[in-house]
C-alpha cells in the first residue's frame, strides 16, 4: 500500500515501470533510513535491523 504523499497528484496510468518505479524507490529508501518506528524503540528499521542481526551474531559466538 502507498501513502498518499507518494500518490497524491499521480495519474492513475504512470506510462511505464521506470515512472512509477523511482517514486516509490525513493519513497523507500527514505522510509527504512530515516522513519523511526516506535515499536522499534525508536529505530529507523534499517538501524533496527543491523542492531538486531548484530546481537543474533554476538549470541552465535
């Protein structure tokens, strides 16, 4: 599902993949590096999940 900010002014027809393809790899890539989630304890989900794969390794050792 896309947020609105990303589909308001959007023509329901984008034309081609690369149209509606950088939008959304934007969209993303802003996403997982700066929105902080509050059920991650405050973590963009890229900090999140390198936090967590970082302990799973400590664990493995």
């Amino acid at each position: 599902m896309l947020r609105r900010p990303l589909t308001h002014g959007v023509q329901r027809n984008v034309g081609d993949s690369d149209t509606c393809r950088r939008p959304v790899f934007a969209w993303l890539t802003r996403y997982n590096t700066r929105c902080r989630q509050s059920a991650n304890g405050h973590l963009s989900p890229n900090e999140y999940q390198h936090r967590h794969h970082t302990a799973k390794l400590a664990l493995a050792a």
